[in-house]
C-alpha cells in the first residue's frame, strides 16, 4: 500500500538550475502525494556546488507551497546568534549542520543551538561518514565528530528544540537508536544506504520501544518508537519514488500499522514543522 501522504524532511539540490529543479520537484511531489519537501543548504569554504543557501531559497521562491528551506551553518563561522536571526530574516525555518571543527556537542557551539530553539527553528545534523566524492582532492573530514551520541547531549541542553539526526547515525546505528529513546525532541531519518544495506529485522531490533514498554525503558511521551522516526529521500528527484519504496518495503516487512507508516512517512514531520510555524493538512 502506498502512503497517502508524505513529507520529505531530507533532500538537496542537485547540479541543475534552481528554478527548473524545483519544478522536477513539484511535478513528483504531485505524483506521490508529497505535500512538503525540505530542501537543505550546504554551505562552507570553497563550497562551489549550487547547493548554497541562497539556491534553497531560490527554490522556494518558485514553490513556495512545497518547499521549506533549512539554511546550512558554516562551521568556519563564528557562532554569531545573530547570524541565525538573518537567517531567519529571509526565509528560512531550519538549520542544517555539517562538518564542524569540533563535536557537535561542543559548548562553543551552543550559541547556535539556543538561538533556533528560541526561534523555533528545527535542526537536522548530518551524522556518521561523509560521501567523498573527489578522491584526488585533498581534505580535512573526521566523521568522528558527527557522531549521533553528541545529539544526547545537546537534546539534554535544549530540551525545546527540535533535532533531526541524518541517516540513523551510519555506522554508529546503536547510539542513535539509544539517543532517541531518551530524548523526547531527537528524530532520526533513515535516508542514505542504511535501507540497502540493513534488513529491516535490524532495524526493528534497534526500534523495538512501544506503548507497552516498560516505563522506565520507554519513550517520556509513551510513543513507539517508529513514531521516532522521518522520511527522508536525499536522492535527486526521479530518484525519491526507489527511496518510498524501500521505506514501504521495511513497513511491510516488519507488518507496522497503518497509524505507525503515517507517522514516518507524514504525521511526525509535520509535528516538527508545524512546530515552526509551517502549515500542515493535519498533525
């Protein structure tokens, strides 16, 4: 059974003008019953794709209805609050976070953090390996401060924002799946190879909290734990409808209710939007 409606809560622009691309978008969106797209910036020195921030607004600009734009934080930027509040300024509802100097949890970064909770801004933080896809460039990456347990730790210090963890952590699978169940405002995507690689009995066996859990083992809100979890594609457009299907290919799979695919393919994300003020059909 295809879901009847979906928000992608993890995509980016590809190397094709904004304008047309958007479009791609809305025209697949049509076909698969996807009402919100979140469309992420990637933004650092040297960056020269057109995935920048100001190209996720261009996006929007042409659709504003699908599109939400996440502005990426350059982590060579001072942590400015103020930084966030422009942000803000032109349009953007979240923050994406990537490649940072030090771990995410470290405290020289928290002005970031306090900023988007008191703006309401979710956070999505890319998590675990870093695609390399220039192998003669040289670089400086260490994916071991993209970690998921550092979202522990800032969940805890900002209990009001809301924070989505990329690609369930890959490869660190058991810090993630721990952090969410403890941490009421920590989501996790599944986006990225881990619905190629994983079978879904794994993946079961991390999500394995429900409403019968015991107490003190459960989720603070009593959710289960695919309640914890978004759909997100971070494929290119003609790509998202092989994403669906290895979502629904797990949902089957692990026989999930009806009310427990909506909450991943739609209900939870639209929790998190209409958190920041973003209309959704209904929550």
């Amino acid at each position: 059974m295809k879901p009847k409606r979906i928000i992608d809560m993890h995509h980016h622009l590809p190397k094709k003008d904004a304008k047309a691309y958007a479009r791609e978008l809305r025209d697949v969106a049509e076909v698969h019953r996807i009402e919100k797209i979140v469309l992420l910036g990637l933004e650092w020195k040297n960056q020269t794709l057109p995935r920048r921030n100001d190209d996720v607004l261009t996006c929007w600009r042409e659709c504003p209805d699908l599109i939400v734009p996440f502005a990426c934080i350059d982590p060579d930027w001072p942590a400015d609050p103020t930084r966030v509040d422009a942000l803000k300024e032109q349009g953007f509802v979240g923050l994406k976070f990537i490649l940072p100097k030090v771990p995410y949890h470290h405290e020289s970064l928290y002005p970031w953090y306090a900023r988007a909770e008191a703006l309401r801004m979710p956070t999505l933080f890319h998590l675990g390996i870093v695609g390399r896809h220039d192998a003669e460039a040289p670089d400086r990456v260490d994916n071991n401060l993209m970690r998921p347990i550092y979202l522990d730790t800032i969940a805890r210090a900002f209990p009001k924002l809301q924070i989505i963890g990329a690609h369930l952590g890959n490869p660190w699978y058991d810090e993630a799946a721990m952090s969410c169940r403890w941490n009421p405002n920590l989501y996790f995507d599944l986006s990225g190879s881990t619905l190629k690689k994983k079978k879904p009995v794994f993946l079961g066996e991390l999500l394995w909290w429900g409403g019968n859990t015991y107490p003190a083992y459960a989720d603070a809100l009593g959710r289960n734990a695919w309640e914890k979890i978004v759909f997100g594609s971070d494929v290119i457009a003609g790509d998202i409808p092989d994403v669906i299907a290895d979502y629904q290919h797990l949902v089957q799979t692990l026989e999930l209710s009806e009310d427990m695919a909506d909450a991943i393919f739609y209900r939870t994300g639209a929790a998190i939007l209409s958190h920041a003020g973003i209309p959704c059909s209904s929550v």
